[in-house]
C-alpha cells in the first residue's frame, strides 16, 4: 500500500515537473510591441514658369522654384550678355508665376533716350497692359508730356482719351497685339476708329 503512495506521489510530481517545464510562465511570453511607421514630411516646394527675354546668353521659359530673384533667373538663363544693360532691374525681387524678365543693351536704352526707338518693357515691378510683367517700362517721359501710349496704355488709360469707350479702347488693344502702332495715325486703322475721332485724340496720343 505504501509502495502505491509513493508512486501515486512521484507520478504527480514528474507530471506537475513536466507540466512547469513545458507551458511557459506568462511572464516568459515575449509582449508583442506594435511599432508605429515614423511619418516622413516631405516639405513642398511650389514650381512656377518665368519668361526671360533679351540680353542673356540663354533666353526662353523656365520652371523654376516659387520665391527664386531676379538675378537667380538671370543666372540660370546663363548670364548677361556684354553690353546688357540692369540699371532698370531691382536684381533682388523675387519674381512671379508668368512674369516676364527683359534685359536690354546699353545700346538699346541709348536708342531709347535718344527716340530712336521704342522699348516696351523694363523691369520697374510693374503690370504691363496685356501681361502681368516683372519687367515693363510705363514710358516716363511720355506721362510727363501728358499724353497716352496707345502701343502700352491700359484699357483705363486709353478710356480716357475722348471718344474712346470701353469697346473701342478694347479693339486698340487686341489690335496691336498683332499690330504694334508705327504711327499716331495708325490708330484709325482699328475698327471703329475713324478720322473724326482721331481728329479728337491726335494731340492726346503717342507710340
């Protein structure tokens, strides 16, 4: 009876040993961490098109980033030609989407001052009548003398003159977009526009 016990007892103890041994301890169990993937912000940088035209050895369109200067466009149309001319350029501004940089040659502003030729566009941070424009020329000298650039006027500016509404002022504009006016007198050559009324704005008008 005795020799049962004992071996009842070191059944129970093997099996309870074996039972120990084999299922793991709940704290023995390895936790399971959930790593969360770290975010990456990739930071935006907006591109815009510029138009450069003129004195530089590349000129064209370029993408370029948003809040890039005037000389950095400058820079990447391959520099300035010899003889360009940046006395009219604010080289630190920065430039647009749609702006349109113009670099003329010291010869150029030269033929300009003297009237011997007409320049539409130096940079003075301006809006142009057809184009938002980073380099355009409100001719000075002509606003002095009081009278309206028909080849440059807004559409308010040459409202102004008499007998120029808002359709006629409109029809000068698409006009000499195809047409840049030569001559005062051209202007009669815009539909709706005829001598009396060109009689009226003669003295009022220049190119």
């Amino acid at each position: 009876m005795k020799k049962i016990i004992f071996l009842t007892i070191v059944i129970l103890c093997i099996g309870y040993s074996a039972y120990a041994f084999l299922i793991p301890k709940e704290s023995d169990t390895p936790l399971l961490v959930e790593k969360k993937e770290e975010e990456i912000v990739v930071e935006a940088h907006p591109f815009i098109w510029i138009d450069i035209k003129g004195a530089v050895q590349k000129p064209g369109v370029y993408e370029v980033e948003e809040g890039i200067r005037v000389a950095e466009v400058i820079e990447k149309a391959g520099g300035l030609l010899k003889g360009a001319n940046t006395d009219f350029l604010n080289m630190s501004r920065k430039v647009e989407d749609g702006d349109v940089i113009w670099i003329y040659t010291e010869k150029e502003i030269e033929e300009f001052k003297e009237g011997k030729t007409k320049i539409e566009y130096i940079e003075s941070a301006c809006h142009c009548p057809d184009v938002q424009n980073s380099a355009c020329i409100s001719n000075t000298e002509e606003k002095q003398e009081g009278k309206v650039n028909i080849n440059t006027a807004t559409k308010e500016e040459l409202m102004t003159l008499s007998g120029i509404g808002a359709a006629k002022a409109l029809a000068i504009i698409e006009y000499r977009k195809t047409n840049p006016f030569q001559k005062i007198e051209d202007i009669q050559k815009v539909s709706g526009i005829g001598e009396s009324v060109y009689e009226k704005i003669k003295d009022s008008i220049t190119i």
